[in-house]
C-alpha cells in the first residue's frame, strides 16, 4: 500500500480543488441569479411606469410633464441594458466556473480510478503470494507425510 499513499495525496488535493471549484460555481450562481432578479425588477419597473405614463396620456397632460416621463423611460431602459450586461458577464463566470469544476471533478475521479485499479494490482499480488505460500505449505504437508 506504500505506492498509494502519493496517490491517496493526490486525491484528497483534488477533492479539496473539487470542493474549492464547487463553492465558486455556487458564488457564481447565486451572483447571477441576484442580478437576473434585479433586471426583472427594473424590466417590471420600466413596464409600470409606461402603464402610468400612458394613462397621464389619455388623461393630456402637457408636453413638458409627458418629455419628463420619456425621458426618465430612457434612463430606465439604459438602467435595462446595463444591467443586461452584468447578466451576460455573470452567466459567462458561471460557465467558466461550471467548466472548472467538471475540469477539477474529472481529475477527482481519475485519481479515484488509478487508485482502485492500484489497489486492484495489490490485491492481486498478495493473492498470488497467500497462494504460493499455500502451494509450499501443502507440498512441505505432503514431503513431510511420506
């Protein structure tokens, strides 16, 4: 079992990468989920406020009150696009930090592997020297019978 232990090393370093990955993906995650939910709600405010605009409309308000509402609109929708940015920017991090952790979560089981068909080749060894040990037993057993 000294052939494993460098490889029992390596594993629990790549479990902890695992680890360390999988938090990232989590922060990265939550992050964009926070930031989706905040274009929701600017989308949500931008179509409320064009609801109330369009009401002052029918009701005729003057020019100067309507240009206000326009103008405001656009800062809304500037609101709108930057923030759809920082949703594009997030869902790419999560990509990135879902990628890193399939990346880290391979290697993880790659050395799980290697480690199972190591202990395989052990268990094989030391099956062929219980049966050598038991060939010569049994022929000392029957030299000595004779």
């Amino acid at each position: 079992m000294a052939q494993s232990s460098p490889l029992t090393t390596l594993i629990e370093l790549a479990e902890r990468m695992t680890d360390e990955a999988a938090a990232k993906l989590g922060l990265a995650i939550r992050s964009c989920d926070e930031l989706e939910q905040k274009l929701n709600l600017l989308k949500k405010y931008r179509d409320d406020y064009s609801l109330k605009m369009q009401a002052e409309l029918k009701v005729g308000r003057n020019m100067q009150h309507i240009r206000n509402f326009q103008l405001f609109l656009g800062k809304i929708d500037d609101a709108i696009k930057g923030q759809q940015l920082l949703v594009i920017s997030a869902q790419q991090r999560v990509l990135v930090a879902r990628q890193n952790w399939q990346d880290q979560e391979r290697k993880r089981m790659s050395y799980s592997t290697l480690e199972v068909r190591a202990e395989k080749v052990q268990q094989k060894k030391e099956a062929r020297r219980d049966q050598r040990q038991n060939d010569e037993h049994g022929t000392r057993q029957a030299f000595f019978k004779r």
